[in-house]
C-alpha cells in the first residue's frame, strides 16, 4: 500500500547510501521522496555525469518520484558574513540545482541564511546576501527545469512565515516556492493556521516532525507540542493537496519511529492526496 506521506532521507545520510536508501523505503510503501545532501549519500561533487544518469535511470526503475533535494544549511549560510563563505555557499548550492536538472527533480530546498545570533549585521544586508543569492540560483533553476524553494528555519534571520513571504515578495520572482516544516514553526510559537495562509501563495510542500519549545527538534509525531490534530483542517482549508513529507531525525530506529508517526496521524484521519506532477 502506498503511503499518504512523503520520505525525507535524513536519518539514512549515515547509514545508507541514496539508492540503497530509497529502495529501503519504497518496500515500506513510499513512493515519494526528499532527498538529502551529505557526504556519502548523495553528494553533487562526488556523481560525475555517468552517475547521475544512472541514478535517474534507478530512480525510474524503482517507480519513485523525486520532489525535492535538500541540502542541510548547518553548514553553509548564503548570508554569511565573509564573502568566501557566501561564494563557497553557493558553488555547493548550484550543485545541487544543476543535480536536480540531472534528476528531474521540481524542487531545491535551501535557506535565507543566518545571522550572528550575539551580534547579527543589519536586517537589510542580510536580506541583500539572500537576494543576491536568489539572483544566481533563481536563474540556473529555470535553465535546468527546477525551482528554488525556500524553507521557515529557526536558525535562520528570516524564521516566521511573515519576514520570509515579505523579502520574497519584494525579490518578485513569483515562481520561488516556500516549503513550510510545521515543527520548525511551532518552535518559534507560530500560530499553525496563520503561517499557512500567508504562505499559501508560494506553498509546494509540507514538512512533517514535531518538537517541543524548549529544545529545536524533528522528533517522531506525538513527542512534541505540535497540534497535529488541526495540521490535515488547516492544509484542507489553504487547498494544499501535496503529500506532505515526513522529515524525522531518528538514529538508530528510524523506521520504527516513521511507522508510529504514520500510526499516529492515521489514528487521526490523515488522508494524504498526490497533486498530479
């Protein structure tokens, strides 16, 4: 049976490599899939050409659909202080993007970048550094067939679905996407209904995984504060009809901790849809 959820490859970046990953988790029923950048598992500077087309050939085989590639911004800060920083950012992020061309994956999730939480640059040098990013990925995403979807991130100085919608607003690339994580909201005590709505615009996707307030998490459904009883309602009530993606952090016992998740949403009537690619 085909799950009502999307898979985010996150608790297997250490354990497996991508296609290993993927046919793992397509025998548990899941057919869509967000996948992770890191090291060893799927690296864009590590797949020559060779490698990525036999990746898409794989990919095909397995009867997955790819909706996006996420590339975890621990590491890199598109608005970060030093322009090494920023230039090294993006060489690794129009890696990505051309690695989505190669795939035909629709989707590039990145960040608008962090500040220095002590001491933060001013608000509009940093939306510069983020806009002046958009303008080098916004365009390659339009030349290879994918777009740029940018994420609600706590650690970022754009967190709320207010400031992140505004500058993208102002950028005016209407073709930019939001991917809106629930639990990344709830962290910063976003009301749920109102982030969705004003992001409903520019929505492609949905992540999944809860936390509590006092320590930023992406645990399993039912181990934190989010109100997941309101989550299907309030998607129901923007239009929103994407799988939503489960991004759990789990080691060491993912796949137990992503089958009581989906216990426990189904335990509350979630009925997932496919919008058609």
């Amino acid at each position: 049976m085909t799950s009502p959820f999307g898979m985010n490859t996150y608790s297997y970046t250490m354990s497996h490599g991508v296609e290993g990953c993927v046919a793992h988790l397509a025998a548990q029923g899941y057919e869509t899939f967000e996948l992770m950048m890191y090291p060893g598992h799927l690296w864009p500077p590590e797949m020559d050409a060779a490698a990525r087309r036999a990746l898409a050939r794989r990919l095909r085989a397995m009867g997955v659909r790819v909706v996006t590639l996420n590339m975890p911004n621990i590491d890199l800060n598109v608005a970060g202080a030093a322009r090494e920083m920023r230039a090294y950012t993006l060489e690794m992020l129009r890696g990505v993007v051309e690695l989505a061309g190669d795939l035909g994956v629709p989707g590039v999730v990145v960040g608008p970048g962090k500040s220095n939480p002590l001491y933060p640059a001013p608000r509009d040098r940093l939306i510069g550094y983020f806009h002046a990013a958009l303008d080098e990925l916004v365009p390659l995403a339009r030349k290879v067939g994918a777009g740029i979807w940018v994420e609600n991130m706590p650690f970022a100085f754009l967190p709320d679905a207010k400031g992140l919608m505004e500058v993208l607003d102002d950028y005016g690339a209407e073709d930019v996407g939001v991917v809106y994580d629930v639990a990344n909201a709830v962290f910063i005590r976003e009301e749920l209904r109102e982030g969705l709505r004003i992001v409903q615009p520019r929505l492609k996707l949905v992540h999944l995984s809860d936390t509590g307030h006092a320590a930023y998490r992406h645990d399993p459904v039912g181990q934190g504060v989010v109100p997941w009883a309101s989550v299907p309602g309030l998607l129901a009530e923007i239009g929103h009809t994407e799988k939503p993606v489960l991004e759990i952090i789990s080691a060491g016992n993912a796949d137990a901790d992503i089958r009581a998740s989906e216990a426990r949403l189904a335990g509350l009537g979630w009925r997932g849809e496919v919008r058609a690619a």
